[in-house]
C-alpha cells in the first residue's frame, strides 16, 4: 500500500511565528495510531536519516509526524538551514511546549488517525520535551526519549559564563556542523526560572503513570548514559534499552544513503515494537 506523504505543512498558531510539519502514512487507511517525532537542539525535521524514520513508521502501520519548532531558525521558505538566528536566540522551553501541544491537538484531529493512541518520540533535547509533555498533556498515551536529556537547568551556562551572559543578554554557541554562532538570550533562563516547575523533567518523569521506553547510547558524548538511566528510575513504567552507538544512532547530516544507518535501525524497530505493546 502507497505511503502518502505530505511536506512542509504549514501550522499557524495563534500564539507564534507559523512552522513546518511533515506527515506520512498509509494512504486509505483510517484510525492510525499517532507517533510524533520532537528534534533536539539545533536540530530539525528534515535532519540525516529522519525522512527514512518517518517512512519505516509509516509502513509499520502509524501516521508519523515530524515537525520544527517555531523558534528553531529554519524558515518556512528554507526549512534545513538556520536562516533566522533571531528566532533560535529567542526561543524558550515554554515556547516549545506550546508549538508541541499544538502539534498534537492538530494531527489527532486528522480523519486517518485514532487519537486515543498518541505516542511522543524526542530525540536529544526532544526527549525532555516529550518527558514534561506526557505528563501535562492528557492525550499523550506513551513516550519515548532517544538520546534524552533528564535536566534543562544544566544546560545553560554556569559560573562565570553565566554572569558574562546575565551581563551582556546574550551568549553564542557555535554550531560544529555549519560553523554559525547561534545566540541565547538571557530571556531563555529568565522563561525557565518563571516556569522552572512546569519544565521540571525529574518531578515529570516520576508522576508519569504512561508506559516509556528510554534508549540510549553506550558512546554518547552528548548526553551521559546516567541521563538514561536517572529517567528509568523515575518513571515507574518505562523500559530501558542500551545499545552500543552514539548519540545520533550512526547517523549523520545530510544522509544519502537509501538504507537506514544500521544502529538507528534497531532503534526504529525497538521504538515500535514498543509502541505496539503498549
């Protein structure tokens, strides 16, 4: 059966900047369980291997969508580059959480989907996106973290940066991939410490009464292995699968090639068989 794809779907919220969407599924089926899939820091949907992971979902019987976050710096008009730096420095955790709430309001309303089957996979920074999103938002029926982050706070600058950011109201850090430096301004930790409760991964993660499956890299230089394995001892009914990779599954930007990379593969199959235990 044909995998009918839609690009670039342009959401346009009230409340920001419109953003991108990507959908895909089995064409003339109806009541699809829905997965959608959160990018990490400075990542977004059309990232590496990604369109190859929404099509192996898509085959596997669910409506995937992937998505950028409205302050991510792509644009409508070129959605794989950071072309709006303003935006990505002014982008907050609470704003994120607004554009995925209506993420998921929009596509569990589409007639090919079954909305009391909604499932969150977050990759990197996703991942504890989709953590504090499973607990607050009551259609969300499962989760999944790949590479996920447990804490927010300590992602920002500490000691002396710190001040340097507080001092000057913005602070830059350079994008290994495309050599840009991408600004912070000092509103991001002025939103978190006004929401800090809200945006609390750890207390999230251990009133979740959802089913969670938590994947990991043993070669993770971006997120510590003990990230995984805190959320695991959090959250009462998760699953936790380590397997011998990095952080990005063997992946890589751009990826041409026309398989996945062998390690993202396992993840992929790992995620759904999940998915359809639960």
């Amino acid at each position: 059966m044909e995998i009918k794809c839609t690009k670039n779907i342009v959401l346009s919220p009230s409340f920001t900047r419109p953003f991108l969407a990507d959908s895909y599924y089995k064409d003339g089926v109806d009541k699809l369980p829905l997965v959608i899939f959160v990018h990490g820091y400075k990542g977004f949907k059309d990232w590496g291997a990604w369109e190859l992971v929404a099509r192996h979902f898509a085959e596997s019987g669910f409506y995937f969508v992937k998505f950028n976050f409205s302050h991510n710096g792509t644009t409508l008009d070129n959605p794989m580059e950071f072309e709006d730096l303003e935006a990505f420095g002014a982008n907050t955790y609470s704003q994120e959480q607004r554009d995925l709430n209506y993420v998921v309001d929009y596509f569990k309303e589409q007639e090919e989907v079954d909305g009391r089957r909604v499932y969150l996979i977050g990759h990197s920074r996703g991942g504890g996106a989709v953590i504090l999103n499973a607990y607050y938002n009551k259609a969300v029926t499962g989760v999944i973290t790949w590479a996920g982050v447990s804490n927010l706070n300590k992602r920002f600058p500490q000691r002396l940066r710190f001040d340097e950011w507080k001092r000057t109201g913005v602070y830059y850090s350079v994008n290994g991939r495309t050599k840009q430096e991408m600004p912070h301004y000092f509103s991001f930790y002025e939103d978190y410490i006004a929401n800090e409760e809200a945006l609390n991964i750890q207390y999230a993660a251990q009133n979740l009464s959802k089913p969670a499956l938590i994947v990991h890299g043993t070669s993770d230089e971006a997120v510590p292995m003990k990230e995984a394995a805190l959320l695991h001892e959090w959250i009462k009914k998760s699953e936790l699968f380590f397997l011998d990779t990095d952080h990005v599954f063997g992946s890589r930007h751009p990826w041409n090639e026309e398989k996945l990379p062998h390690d993202l593969n396992i993840v992929v199959k790992h995620t759904i068989a999940f998915i359809l235990r639960n």
